[in-house]
C-alpha cells in the first residue's frame, strides 16, 4: 500500500513540475504576479488540466488493462492450482486406496504366515517327539533285527537239513524201489519154475552196465570202479557214506565228487530204466 501512496506523490510532483515547466518555458509567461495575463494563464492551465487528465485516464487504462491480465493471470493460476488440487487429491485418494489394500494384503500374508508357522510348529514337535521314539526304541529293534537275524540263520539250518533229509528220504525210495523191482523178478523167476541148475553158466557172471552213462564218470574212472569190483547200476545206487567215502579212497578221486554229481541217485534212475525195459 505505501508504494502506492508513493507513486502518487512522484505522479503530482511530476504534475506540478510539467505544469511549470509548460507554463514558463514552453508558454513564456512570467512567472512574476504582477505580470501574469489571467488569460493566457487560464487558457495554459486548462491545457495542463487536459494534458493531467488525459495522462491519468492513459494511466488508468494502463493499469486496468495490467489489472485485468494480472486478474487473468490470477484466475489461469487458481484453475491451474484447483487442477493441481484435484490431481493431488486423486493421487492422495489412490496413494491411500493402494495403502489400504497394501494394509489388508500384508494383513492376510500375516494370518497365512501365522498358521503356516504354527502348523511348521507343530510338525516339528511331531517330528522332534517321532526322533525321540526312534532314539528310544532303536536299540529294541536292533536287538529285535539281531533276533530275528539269528531265527532267520536257524531257520536256513533247518531248512538245509531238511533238504539233506529230503535227498536221504529220495535215495532210500530208490534202493527201495530197486529192491522192490529184484523181489517182483524173483518171483516171477519163482514161478516160472526157471530158479534152478537150469540157468546157464553166463547168468552167474557178475551184471555189467556202462558206466560212463553216469554224470561224472569217464573211462579212467570207469577202470578204477571196475578195478574196485564195481561193474552196475544197481551196485552204485546201494553205495552208503561209509562206502563212498572208503570208495573214494580207493579210486584216488576228489572228495565229496561223488556226493556233488549224485552218483548215486543217477545210477538209481538208470537203474530203474533198465528193470522197466
């Protein structure tokens, strides 16, 4: 406000001295009273009047149309600034919907992590009471594992000497079946009446088989059997431990040969083929 006032001021003192410098410089008059001539005086003044008001409408105008542009200028800023406002505002509201929804997805993940952690909790304590029932309850089941280790040991023993008894039982039904076959001949022989000196001097000689027919055997080992007085089928398939051992002795033959290639139950099959021909 005081620099209006101030311009004011300098626009009258600039007045007053245009007025004088018109009045007696551009004018002439005098500036003494005596010799003032009142018409010329008031004709001079009244084209000062005009020249002042016409300055002050010519500044009036300057400073409404520079008003007016500044009214302008105020009004684009203000609608400028209200769309700044209503943008702010709308950024604000979109910055607050996305904390908002920020808030209640942190929310939920919260929650999920709460009962994803309780639930991992309580695995673990499952877990943690499962390691300490095994830690327990280790050594009763390696004592149950070396129990039953030793059952499954006893088992195969028994299993095994089942077996052995199983190939004694099949070598006994074969002697058996031998026997039974000799006395079924015998008594045919008996009843063909053909048991006495009728038989000719070739059925005295000693039963010959071929030998090497017999897994295991080939003509060396053929002459040593011969040699040790064993000739069949029938005399091999009667052999006992004591006599396969002696036999085995007497041969020079490897130990146990005998029993691994089953001679004996190999002569007892041939054996028997030969009574069924």
């Amino acid at each position: 406000m005081r620099s209006v006032y101030l311009l004011v001021g300098v626009f009258a003192v600039w007045c007053l001295l245009a007025a004088f410098w018109y009045l007696f410089w551009i004018k002439g008059l005098d500036p003494k009273p005596e010799n003032i001539n009142p018409h010329e005086s008031a004709l001079a003044i009244a084209e000062i009047l005009i020249i002042v008001i016409v300055s002050l409408f010519i500044g009036f105008g300057i400073a409404w149309f520079l008003r007016q542009q500044q009214n302008d200028a105020t009004k684009s800023e203000s609608t400028l600034l209200k769309i700044l406002l209503n943008e702010k505002e709308e950024l604000v509201q979109q910055a607050i919907d996305k904390a908002r929804k920020t808030e209640e997805t942190l929310a939920r993940a919260r929650e999920t992590f709460r009962t994803d952690y309780l639930a991992v909790s309580r695995e673990n304590e499952r877990l943690k009471r499962v390691d300490e029932s095994f830690i327990n309850n280790q050594e009763t089941w390696q004592q149950q594992i070396s129990l039953l280790q030793a059952s499954i040991t006893d088992l195969q023993s028994n299993l095994n000497e089942a077996n052995q008894e199983v190939l004694t039982c099949k070598a006994e039904k074969q002697k058996l079946e031998i026997e039974l076959s000799e006395l079924q001949q015998v008594k045919r022989t008996a009843k063909s009446g053909s048991l006495q000196t009728t038989q000719p001097a070739s059925a005295l000689a000693p039963e010959t088989d071929d030998l090497k027919m017999i897994k295991g055997i080939g003509p060396g080992i053929e002459a040593k059997l011969n040699k040790a007085g064993i000739f069949s089928f029938r005399q091999i398939s009667e052999l006992t431990e004591e006599s396969i051992e002696q036999l085995s002795s007497v041969i020079e033959f490897f130990p146990g040969r005998i029993t691994r290639d089953r001679w004996v139950e190999q002569a007892s099959k041939l054996y028997l083929d030969k009574l069924r021909k």
